[in-house]
C-alpha cells in the first residue's frame, strides 16, 4: 500500500471516529445523561466510574482518596486529601478532609445516565489517537505534493479537538448552561470539515468531480442553509431540555417551544428546495459523470432521511430515537454539501 493510501484510510478512520463521537453526544443529549459525571475528566473523582449508589454515598471506615466525589444530604462533597473516613461525616467535614462541591448544584446518581457519559467520553479519547497519528504524519509529509494544504487542515483538526474537549469540561462544570451546547456541536463540526477537507487534498483532483453547469452557487446556497439548519436545531434541542426540566409533558413541548422551532422548520422545506434544484439539474443533465450522479443520489436519500425523522418530531411528538439520528442526518447534510462544493471547485 502506498504512502498516499496509507494516510488516506487514517483520514478515514478519524473521520469516522470522529462521526461516532457526535453521535454518541447526540445519544447522551437524548438520553439526558449529560450530567451522569459531575466531573470532568473523571466521573465523581474515580478513573472507573461507580455503578452503585452505594459508591457515591459516605460509609464508615471506607478509604477515600483525594478528589472522590460523594453525594451528602443532595449535594456534592469532594475530598481533599486521601484518608480512611470515620464514625461521622460531619466530623470528618469539619476536620477539613470534605469541600462542598460549588461549580453546579447537580446532585443525582444514575448508573445508565453514569456510564453513557462516560462511552462518550472514551469513544472521544479514542477518536483523538487517529486524529493526532494524521497530523503527525502530515507534518512529516508537509514537502510533499498538497502537503502544506493537508498539514493546515490536520492541524486545525487536531487543535479543535483540544477546543472542544474542552469545552466539554465547561458544559459538565456549568451543569449543560444553555448556547454551550450549539458551539461544541460547531466545534464537532468543524473538526468533521477539516478531516473531510484533508482526505479530499490527500485524494487529490478527480476530473469526474467537476461542476455541472449551474450547480456551484445551489450547492453553496444549500450548504449554508444546511449549517443554519443544525444550528436551529440544536437551539430547539436545548429549548426541549429546558422543558424536560420544568415538567412539561412530551405531548406538550411543541405548543411551548419558542418561535425558533416554527423558524426551523419553515427554513427545512426552502434548504430541500434548493438542494433539489442541483441535485436535478444533475439527474437531467449530461455532464457531470458518475461522480455527481452517485453524490446525486446519496443527498436525496439524506434529505429524504431528514424530512421523514423532522416529520416525526411533529406527528409523534418527537420520539426519543429520532432525535440523534435527525442530528447526524443533518450535519451529514452540511458536510456532503460543503464537500462536494470543495471537490467541484478543487476539479475546475
């Protein structure tokens, strides 16, 4: 296999992994296990996080160690040195071994909520060694052909997902404070955009990707419709958590949601009309080879995807399995967008 192949699969395989962060963020955010860890990057102070509620709560004679978290009287106490506790929590309170918790006031153990924050957790740390392992190797090759464009794009990856693991850190500090959430699906984003955009450069030009007549400016069109689109629905998705903690019933959230949720959907039927018009355009057309007829075809199978899952939200009162997968239909919408109007441009 050739040295081009070679880091064409990598850019592969952080792409994916990448994809299957999002994804599983996008599971914890339905879920509503986002605080199942009131900690970060441990979960309630422990490498393995607990799986009893037992673990969380103070006992006698336990030996606990510096940065534990334990839940006392519905609030959050944190270690401040390791030692064996005694008769009385108060006693080891006042003796200056326990810290009321102050960053949140998030108080509750679940071990479902507990462990699906924490496989999203690894599957991020996962997705940072095929990341780094590509932009290590694209500094190596950064004389080659392309090689500086690879090297940029790579090194934004990588620094993006420092970004937005941090920002992880933040969302779990502020217990899920509300707009955190729409920019580390931006981060999410963009770190999927600069590993498109690598493998695209490590591709190289493909003369069957040059633009039909009259679809560049519809599919840049469509792109930015696409990115309003998912930044609309994370805004609703973060609008629909704020029910769920005032108690409004499933049935009820679409009579109280704010007018961003009647925006976006409005806004879903004109980014279908555009995408329609280069995607038939394409169809009916004799150029473009079997490049656009195939990517054709994969947008109209995502956008049918897409209306059926945005659909549901209306008729079925937004079935919980529908939520991350109407997420990843959509960025999968901006990224196939964004992607095919790189690949037109870069074959012109």
């Amino acid at each position: 296999m050739s040295a081009q192949a070679r880091m064409k699969r990598w850019a592969t395989i952080a792409f994916i992994s990448t994809y299957l962060v999002v994804l599983a963020g996008s599971v914890v955010r339905m879920s509503g296990a986002g605080m199942g860890c009131p900690d970060w990057p441990r979960c309630f102070g422990l490498t393995i996080p607990p799986t009893d509620e037992a673990q969380v709560r103070w006992a006698t004679a336990q030996d606990y160690g510096e940065g534990r978290m334990l839940i006392v009287s519905d609030s959050l106490w944190v270690a401040q040195a390791n030692h064996t506790s005694g008769t009385a929590f108060d006693s080891d309170r006042l003796a200056g071994l326990w810290s009321h918790y102050t960053r949140h006031n998030y108080a509750q153990f679940n071990a479902v909520h507990t462990w699906t924050e924490f496989v999203n957790r690894l599957f991020g740390a996962w997705a940072g060694v095929p990341v780094t392992l590509l932009w290590l190797w694209s500094l190596f090759r950064i004389r080659r052909d392309r090689g500086l464009r690879i090297a940029t794009w790579t090194t934004a990856a990588w620094i993006l997902l420092g970004v937005v693991a941090w920002l992880g850190k933040l969302v779990v500090e502020g217990h899920l404070i509300p707009g955190s959430i729409t920019i580390h699906m931006l981060g999410a984003l963009g770190i999927l955009l600069a590993l498109l955009f690598a493998r695209q450069d490590i591709v190289g030009r493909l003369e069957d990707a040059r633009l039909p007549q009259g679809v560049k400016t519809w599919l840049a069109i469509s792109t930015l419709l696409a990115l309003a689109q998912l930044v609309l629905g994370t805004q609703v998705r973060e609008s629909v958590d704020i029910l769920v903690k005032a108690g409004v019933a499933r049935g009820d959230w679409l009579a109280h949601l704010p007018s961003n949720w009647k925006i976006h959907r409005s806004l879903s039927w004109l980014l279908l009309a555009t995408q329609l018009v280069w995607i038939f355009r394409v169809w009916r057309g004799k150029r473009g080879g079997t490049f656009w007829h195939r990517n054709a075809s994969r947008m109209a199978g995502l956008l049918a995807a897409q209306m059926l899952t945005g659909l549901l939200f209306a008729w079925a009162d937004m079935p919980a399995w529908s939520q991350p997968l109407h997420l990843m239909l959509g960025m999968g919408t901006v990224l196939l967008s964004a992607s095919l109007w790189r690949a037109g441009r870069m074959a012109s």
